[in-house]
C-alpha cells in the first residue's frame, strides 16, 4: 500500500506522489534540490513529527536548541503559494499551511527564507502574513 506524501506534492498526471519518492528521500539523507523541496520535506517532517530532521534542516544562525511540536496537533494540508530564487544560494517560499491545535483551526502562511551552503538548503527564518 503506498502512503502519500504528506507534503501533497502530485505526479505530471495528479495522482498523489509516495512518500518514499517524495520528500521521504530527504528525510533519509538525500539533499533537496531546491528551497521548494526543502520547505514540503520539513512540512512532512512536522506531520510526522520529526524532530530531528526538522533541527538538522534549521540554518545554524537561527536553529532553536530544541523544539518541541504541540502533541494534539494534526495537519491538514501545505500550499505553495510560490517559490521564488533570490540569489545564487538563497530563495524564498510563500505558503500556507494549515492544522489544527486542541481542536481550533490554525492557518499559518509565511513567506520563509531558505540558504544553500555547501550544496544543502537550510530553513533561515520567516515573516508571518
């Protein structure tokens, strides 16, 4: 049975892309090719409540020196509102995801910013919108 990727990222014919072959890759070790991939592989990450990749993905200058994920949560959807290239080794993600805390819903929608250093994207910081 395959498991959907919970970034909710689609094949070139709509159909919802494994795990595995989707943002499972880089929580696995491989380097995302871009900030987009970046941003849907830590959303997953969140979904599947993966701390440690989440704390790895963080740029150094802005990691927290632990996280912890709110235990009632549950997430419901990541949009990409729009993936942007900035500069030779930085880019930028708007989007929106949403989830629900305690039983209240919560949208959140940033616009985050993302560095590439040594060939792997890192997560930098965001602006709430």
């Amino acid at each position: 049975m395959m498991t959907p990727c919970p970034c909710g990222r689609t094949t070139a014919k709509g159909h919802p892309m494994a795990l595995e072959a989707c943002c499972g890759l880089y929580h696995a070790g491989q380097s995302a090719p871009d900030a987009e991939s970046l941003m849907r592989s830590r959303y997953s990450a969140f979904v599947r409540a993966d701390v440690p990749y989440l704390l790895a993905t963080w740029h150094s200058s802005q990691r927290p020196a632990e996280l912890k994920l709110e235990a009632s949560g549950k997430w419901l959807g990541l949009e990409i509102k729009q993936h942007r290239v900035t500069g030779a080794d930085t880019a930028e993600v708007e989007f929106v995801a949403r989830f629900r805390v305690s039983g209240k819903a919560v949208r959140q929608h940033e616009r985050s910013r993302f560095v590439r250093e040594d060939g792997r994207w890192f997560y930098v910081d965001g602006d709430v919108l």
